[in-house]
C-alpha cells in the first residue's frame, strides 16, 4: 500500500550537541515520525526508507513523499 508523509525541514542536534539542517517525515496514517540528517533527495528518501524498517504497526507499506504523489 501506498502510504503519504509529510517531509518538513527543521534543525536537528547531532550526538555532540551542534545543530543540523535536516528533514522529519511523518506519515499520514500512524503519525510515526523519521529524520535525517541534510535537506537533499537522498535524505528525504532515507527518510522514507527508514518509516518502512521502523513501521510501529509492523506493515510493508511504500511511503512516498505527499508533495511527490
């Protein structure tokens, strides 16, 4: 299935305290959130990428970008 996520840019802290620009993704259906370091292609799809390992509902979802479609 096809599940929409809203990707934002915000600023993440790193492990040593220093601020990063990076995206959160949040998907639309359980509101479980991922984040990755930079604001790039590849961080977004990392994002996306890492909703599928972690789904807290245990799903085999394809996350997509909702701006994307």
């Amino acid at each position: 299935m096809r599940v929409p996520c809203e990707i934002t840019e915000t600023t993440l802290t790193n492990e040593n305290g220093r601020e990063i620009d990076g995206v959160v993704a949040c998907c639309r259906r359980c509101l479980h959130q991922t984040e990755s370091y930079g604001t790039g292609e590849n961080s977004r799809k990392r994002c996306l990428v890492l909703m599928r390992e972690e789904c807290p509902e245990y799903e085999d979802n394809f996350y997509v970008d909702e701006d994307e479609g």
